[in-house]
C-alpha cells in the first residue's frame, strides 16, 4: 500500500496543515465490527438514521457540522435575547450586506426556511424555475409553491468524468430555449446555486453568471442565489478564472452576488454555524412579502428563528468564512482525501469539488442496477467497514416524478463524503481513504438492497431497506 503520509511530496507539491489549532476535544466511539453490523440493521441500512455515538467519523453532511471558533463561542455570550430588535440581529444584517452585497435581509432558522419563503413570495402556480440542477429541499418548496422545476444546467455536470472547469453553469441555450416555449412572463425567476450540490460541488464561473444577468436583463427575468457554498465557489473562480487569481475571496464572492437580484442561505453550511439561515433581497416587493411572511413561519423578522446569540456567531462566521486561508484549507482538505482515493483508480466525480468527495456508485458497483441502490449500498457497506458515514445522492435522494408516481433514474448515482469545516484531521482523512479502498477491493461480492419503508416527503431522510 502506499505510503500515505509521503503524498504531498510524491504528488510533487507541498504539504500544507490547516490554518487552526485544537483548544478543546470530543472524544469518539470506537465500535466493532459487531457493533456497526447491529447498529446499521437497527437503522435499516439508512445513514441518516444510524445515531451520532455510533459513528467513528462523520462525513454524511457538512451542515451544521462546523468547529465554531473561539470568537464565535465569545460572541455567544453577547447573545442580546430580546424578542424585538435584538442587536445581534442588526450586526448579522451589516455582515450581510456589508459581505454579500445585499440591501434587506430576513432572518430564518436555516436554508429551508427561506427556500420557503420566497418561494411563497416569487412563484406564482404553474410558473417555470430553471435551475443549475435541482437541489432536494430547493425543489420541494418551489413545488409546493405550484412551481416547475426545469434543469438547466450544462450537459457536462451529468457526466461524472468529464473534466469541464466550471461544471456548475447555466446553459444559455436552454434558458432562452424556455424562454421562447412558455414566455419570460411564465418564469418565477432562475434559481441559481454556486456551487452544485447535486453535481459534486461543481463551481458557475464569473462569466456565466454576467452572461446570464445580460440575457435576463432582455427579458425582464430575475436571478435568485442558492448562496450556500458561494464562498466555495468564488474560491474556484480565484484558483481557475481569468483575471481573478489576485483578487481576494470577499471581492469575487460580492462580485457575483451584484449579478444577482437576492439570495437564500443555509447558514450552517460556508458560514460556519451549527444552525441559521438567512433571505436577501435587493428589491423591495418580494422582500415586503417575505418580511411579512417569516412572522408565520420562522418568527419576527428580527430573529427569524433564531436566538440572538445563534446571530451573533454567524455575524462572525460570515467575516471568518470570507478569509483566503480559511478557504483554501477547507477545500484543500476535501481535495487531500479526492487525491488518496483517486490514486487507488476509485472512480470519482471529476473535477474534485468544494465539500465532498463523490464516489460514483454505478462505476464502483458495475454488477448492480440502478433499482438495486448502489449508492446506498456503498455508504451501508463504509460504515460497516470502519464506521464511517456517507450520504446517498442518487435514486433514493431523486425521489419519484409528481405526475407518474414512479422512481427518478437520475443519471448521477453518487456516494457522497461531505467534510464538516474545521473538525477533523488529514490523519482522519487517511483512515477514510484506507476505508474506502478495503469497501472497493470487495466490490464483487456486494450485493445491493431493497427499500422496505418509504414515507412521502424526502424519502431519503427516513426511509428503510434491508440486504438482498
Ligand atoms: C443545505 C442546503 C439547503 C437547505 O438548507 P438547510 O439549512 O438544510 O435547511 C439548500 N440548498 C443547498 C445547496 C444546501 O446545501
């Protein structure tokens, strides 16, 4: 086997080490295989419903999963927890704006909260929503407001190796191509994510989104952000666009967001908190409506759900996210693990992206179908071999077509490690690269499983299967 600790140098680069010390430690559960084995049955071969103790490390989602920092902590002592008007709040909403570039902001509990809100406020029923791919709790809430979802992304991010720089963009041909089908007055608005989740935390370059804007513009349509992993993204737009490499992250991340009419955030996912969401807009119908809706369903619009301390640490977070080196570590730790496992012929998602490494579950598993879960079967058989935990982003995750009732085949069938920001080690991601190649070198005698529970909404959450 490979001498992992040499790989810096045998890939003919220098090592780098995270930009962070520890100051306080949790201690993990060692399982057996035994343990693992009962534990997996218990949660019906879901990783989502195996319990956090029973997990050695815990890759199945970088949300809310962050280290915070020691400014962070301190700052939630400066909690101020009034029900109206909280100071924090009005820090959180200068970060915002001062960061993202955004003129009104509406506090919310986390990302689904504002996907709620304005989808409620900017789709009318039977109206289209082109996006750069869907993304799961996105698209419900754009369907539950009577929108439809349309996929516009480029060819190349349905091509697992296709090397393509910026597989996240839009493809303009087939905006205008809706355009000219159904009419610019039938769009709600396009619904932009940097990066893509669903496509391996693939990067839409600076280029795109001005190309973008500029065809909007003819068209009277508007451009809302899925800023989730934003910061991610204007760090590929540094290490890979033209023009950009001396730019630092907080300009090219303001940058895009100006082409942009408003944004949704999850919070807990480039900000750096445990919980938090947040909506912004620069024009003030929509706003309006969505100021006047969060008192429904999150809380007033001075908290939004969340506590004044939860603001005040991702009033912090935001300015820590931003930082160049913060950025390039956190990416560079997803990009260490990518090179272990890749340099074992693992196939992969291609380029590597901002978050995670996405195993590719039908090049893995080429004796199983679709049907057979392959994916869900990889990230069963990782936590049975050494106790890590993945995520599905395939069959299970797609869920099933709203008019035919039968499952989505989506062309990816991945296997995601998501890396929380700032918690483990690269010795972390070496025994998760090891786990990887045992799962892999025994590829031939997995089977796959069959689902025995489903409920109705986000399948994949809650749903069950057994071995077949
Ligand atoms: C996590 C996520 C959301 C939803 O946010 P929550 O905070 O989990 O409600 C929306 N979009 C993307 C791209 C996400 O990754």
């Amino acid at each position: 086997m490979t001498d992992l600790k040499t790989t810096g140098q045998q890939l003919g680069r220098r090592s780098w080490a995270e930009p962070w010390k520890i100051k306080m430690v949790e201690p993990l559960f060692m399982s057996t295989p035994e343990q693992r084995r009962a534990a997996m049955e218990a949660a019906g071969y879901n990783t989502f419903l195996l319990k956090s103790e029973d997990v050695y490390i815990d890759l199945l989602t970088d949300s809310g999963t962050s280290a915070m920092s020691d400014r962070q902590w301190a700052g939630m002592m400066l909690g101020d927890e009034a029900y109206a008007g909280s100071r924090n709040f009005y820090r959180l909403e200068a970060a915002i704006q001062q960061y993202y570039g955004y003129k009104y902001i509406v506090p919310t509990h986390q990302g689904r909260g504002a996907e709620n809100l304005i989808s409620q406020a900017a789709i009318k029923r039977g109206q289209y929503v082109p996006g750069n791919m869907y993304f799961t709790t996105t698209r419900l809430h754009q369907e539950l407001a009577g929108g439809i979802f349309v996929d516009v992304i480029i060819d190349e991010a349905h091509d697992s190796t296709h090397p393509h720089p910026f597989k996240g963009n839009v493809d303009l041909d087939k905006v205008q191509a809706l355009i000219d089908r159904v009419g610019a007055a039938n769009i709600a608005y396009i619904s932009l994510a940097g990066t893509v989740n669903m496509a391996g935390g693939q990067p839409v370059s600076m280029a795109n989104v001005r190309a973008l804007r500029a065809l909007c513009d003819q068209h009277g349509i508007r451009i809302y952000l899925d800023a989730t992993r934003m910061v991610e993204n204007a760090f590929f737009i540094q290490e890979r666009e033209e023009g950009y490499a001396d730019k630092p992250i907080a300009a090219i991340l303001k940058e895009f967001c100006a082409y942009t009419d408003g944004a949704w955030m999850s919070a807990k996912k480039d900000n750096l908190v445990n919980i938090g969401g947040w909506l912004a807009l620069n024009h003030e119908d929509v706003f309006e409506a969505a100021r006047n809706m969060v008192v429904v369903y999150e809380g007033l619009h001075t908290y939004g759900g969340m506590a004044g301390r939860d603001m005040e640490a991702l009033a912090i977070g935001i300015e820590e996210c931003v930082e160049d080196q913060h950025i390039r570590s956190r990416i560079g730790q997803v990009r260490y693990l990518g090179e272990l496992i890749e340099q074992w012929g693992i196939p992969i998602v291609q380029p590597i992206g901002g978050h995670a490494i996405f195993l590719d579950a039908r090049a893995f598993y080429p004796h199983l179908a679709q049907i057979d879960f392959p994916a869900q079967t990889l990230a069963a058989e990782l936590y049975l071999d050494g106790g890590v935990r993945a995520m599905e982003r395939g069959i299970v995750s797609a869920g099933r077509d709203p008019e035919t009732g039968d499952h989505r085949y989506p062309k990816l069938e991945l296997t995601r490690l998501t890396i929380p920001r700032r918690v483990y080690t690269q010795s972390h991601m070496d025994v998760v690269a090891e786990s990887v190649k045992a799962v892999y070198d025994r590829r031939a005698e997995t089977r796959g499983l069959t689902m025995t529970y489903e409920p109705q909404y986000l399948r994949f959450f809650q749903c069950r299967f057994a071995p077949k």
